[in-house]
C-alpha cells in the first residue's frame, strides 16, 4: 500500500515524501494528471490515499477527485493541496468528494498530521457488538464502514460516513457547524464550509430518505422538523 502524492513542484512533493516516510508509509510521486491518471489505472488497488495538487497541469486535482470518486475504487481518501484564499477551489474539490484539503503554504507536518487523521478515518474499526445503526430505510454499520438505504449499498467517503455516523448516534440534537467541525473532524479550527459541503454530498447521496435537518441559526440535526428544522 502507498500513499499517492501528485503536484507538478518537485520541492513539495520532496518535502511531502520525507515526511511521510518518516511516518513509516510509502510514497508514490506524479508530476501531472496524466501521469496521476495513469499511476490510479496501474496500480490503484495499492492506493491507500491520494493527496491532489488542485493547480496541477490537466487533468487537475479535482478532476482527479472526480474520477475517482465515480471510478472502482470510489472510497479512496483524498485530501487536495490548494492555493490559500481560493475559496471557490476547496468548495469544488469538497463538492467532488474530497475528504479534506490543506491550504498552501502549508506545513509538511500539519500535511502528515491530517493524513493519519484521514487515514485512521478510513479504517474499518472494531466496535462492541458490531453496532448497526438505523432509522427508516436507512442502515449503517460503522465497524464494516457499509451505509444502506432500502437495502443498496450508497458509497460514502470516510467523513461523510463519520458524519452519518454522529447524527445518527444523537438523532434530534441540534449541533453548529463549529461543533461538528470539532466533534466529527476532530479540528479545533477551520473552514466552516467544510461542514456544509459535507451536509450537502451527504443529503444528495442518501436523497429523500435523509432526514438531516437545518435548524435555522442554529445549525444541523437528524430528525428535528417538530423544532423549525427544514430538510432543504
């Protein structure tokens, strides 16, 4: 298993690798999407995660994403490099199922640090019982990382499976964005449209069995239309 790493600035990817190594992974390296494309097609069952340069010659990171996330592997963790202050580019790249992205300049060890978070994310975990978790039609089982609805398999990437997850486990709760970015993400700051993108991809792919609820001025939760919730 490696780690793919795709940005056309061999000192980024350089800093990346030895970071990552020193984490005890193995680094694959591309310089462009062609190359990223063709490095998935080869041996993308060995991928564990891919880390996307959004600015890299064509295709892009989010294309990139994109074809992941419709390819054979959809599950694959991604986390995008983007230029700081490009909003509109961390929305596109949350939008097309990215997992998490980091600003740059960034610090290579913040880089590593949100890799093992993305990659302890991704990981089946062992749970008591092997809880499921359902409402409706809809059926979870966290330790297999499996979401169903009216019994087909939906493919959710690993935060929107862990968001699920928590509003599952706390139907009718009404939680702020700051406090699922904390609670779900694990991050004590951040972009707060990180949350809203992911309430969106998770309300599109579940469609109307969802019943996440936005509690105006408040914020989100499962099932609480009886409180002002509306699920658009």
């Amino acid at each position: 298993m490696c780690i793919l790493i795709a940005d056309d600035d061999p000192v980024v990817r350089d800093v990346v690798r030895r970071y990552l190594e020193r984490d005890g992974h193995t680094v694959r390296e591309t310089v462009d999407g062609a190359t990223t494309t063709a490095a998935l097609a080869e041996e993308g069952d060995a991928v564990e995660l891919a880390v996307l340069d959004v600015m890299m010659p064509a295709p892009d990171g989010i294309e990139i994403c994109r074809a992941i996330r419709s390819g054979p592997r959809p599950d694959t963790p991604i986390i995008l490099l983007t230029a700081l202050g490009d909003e509109d580019d961390r929305v596109l790249g949350l939008e097309a199922g990215a997992d998490d992205y980091v600003t740059k300049p960034f610090s290579p060890r913040e880089l590593a640090l949100r890799v093992a978070s993305v990659l302890r994310r991704a990981q089946p975990v062992r749970e008591n019982g092997h809880q499921v978790l359902r409402d409706g039609p809809i059926e979870v089982r966290p330790a297999a990382r499996l979401t169903l609805v009216d019994g087909e398999p939906v493919d959710l990437t690993p935060r929107e499976l862990d968001l699920l997850v928590f509003l599952l486990r706390h139907p009718g709760e009404v939680f702020s964005r700051e406090e699922l970015l904390a609670r779900v993400w694990g991050w004590d700051f951040g972009d707060l449209s990180t949350v809203t993108v992911h309430i969106k991809r998770l309300r599109a792919k579940l469609g109307d069995r969802h019943r996440i609820d936005t509690v105006w001025g408040r914020g989100y939760a499962w099932g609480r239309t009886d409180s002002g919730g509306n699920h658009a």
